[in-house]
C-alpha cells in the first residue's frame, strides 16, 4: 500500500477570490492533512502581489524524494 502525504499549492487570486491562478506547489509533504491545513496561513502570507492567496492542500502518494517531510507535532 502506497503511502499518503498532502502538498500545498498556493494561488494567486484576483479581487474577491475570482481567477485564482497556481503560483507554486510548496517543495514539502505534509504527513497529514491537518497538519497542511495548519500551515496554509503561514504560507499564504509569503505570496505577494496578489489581491488574494488561497492555500489548497491535496493528497498525494508517494511525494517526490526532494520533498522535505513535516510531521505531526502535539501542542
């Protein structure tokens, strides 16, 4: 069974959240969704020029081995 890991892909948006274009595809894995889910501020907030950033987080299996690995961490 194929290993699932999230990526995060951030998006340039025009005013209001409308013709949202891919601007990078963050070079890490995520080991869960959650944990892509808590960093999307964090990584949106690195993206300028834009009138918005959404942050979209996928599941992938078997990330690229350049991919850096950012695991679970309890509060």
């Amino acid at each position: 069974m194929a290993s699932v890991f999230y990526v995060m892909t951030l998006l340039g948006c025009a005013q209001g959240g409308a013709n949202c274009t891919p601007v990078m595809t963050l070079p890490m894995a995520y080991a869960s969704e959650a944990r892509c889910l808590a960093d999307r501020s964090t990584m949106s907030a690195a993206v300028t020029g834009y009138a918005a950033v959404e942050a979209r987080c996928a599941a992938k299996t078997n990330p690229p081995a350049s991919a850096q690995t950012r695991a679970d961490h309890s509060a």
